[in-house]
C-alpha cells in the first residue's frame, strides 16, 4: 500500500499511494479508515526497510492506534500522501504519529505504536 517511498530517515518518513479499485480495504470507492491505518503501518514498513537496507527486516504487528482522527475518506485514482514522525524508538517498540493527506488535506491523523517481532521477512 505504498507506491513510493519519497523521503526518509531516522526520525521522518514520507510516501505516496495511488487508490486502486482493487485495494482490498476499498469500499464504496472509498479508502476504508482500515485501509489508511494500514497505509501508516506500511510506510512505517517502508522506513524499516531503507533504513536497514541489506539486512532482514522484521515483521511488525500494529500494537495500537491512539487519537484516530478522520476527516475525509479519499475515492479510488486518488492520490494519497503519507507522513509519520518518529517519536520514540526502543528495543522493538516503534511509536509514532502519522498524517495522510489528498489533494493537500488532511485525511487522517493518529499516533500508531508498532511492535517488531524477532521473525524476519526473508
């Protein structure tokens, strides 16, 4: 649910997805509020990913979504842009807040905990 990764380091992590109408998490040609918490746990994904490029990345489980705030559910072909900022990153604990933005408004904020397992994706 990323189509591409537009910046990233430690701490900020921004990508953009194109809504196609075969996304499982659309519904009435709408992106479901399921379908942009996963979008924020992908590009947090996408992070972990180029930040340890060569190495195994491990699977991450959503551990909670706090403070959800929708404010427009974006239609399918539409583009959607998402920003996470890290704001503590211990053991295999990841938080962060997240925001996702159509058309240069917000559509949905939250802050998302992720938990790492010790499984790697191989």
């Amino acid at each position: 649910m990323v189509d591409e990764l537009l910046s990233c380091n430690s701490v900020s992590t921004k990508t953009h997805f194109k809504i196609t109408e075969n996304c499982i998490f659309v519904e009435n040609n709408k992106l479901s509020e399921v379908g942009l918490i996963e979008n924020i746990a992908q590009t947090c994904a996408a992070r972990l990913g180029y930040l340890n490029e060569n190495q195994p990345v491990k699977i991450g489980m959503i551990g909670s979504v706090d403070n959800f705030e929708l404010f427009a559910m974006p239609n399918c072909e539409q583009e959607i842009f998402t920003e996470i900022i890290v704001t503590t990153e211990v053991l295999n604990v990841i938080v962060l807040s997240a925001k996702i933005s159509c058309n240069n408004n917000i559509c949905a904020t939250c802050e998302m905990k992720v938990v790492l397992t010790d499984i790697a994706i191989q």
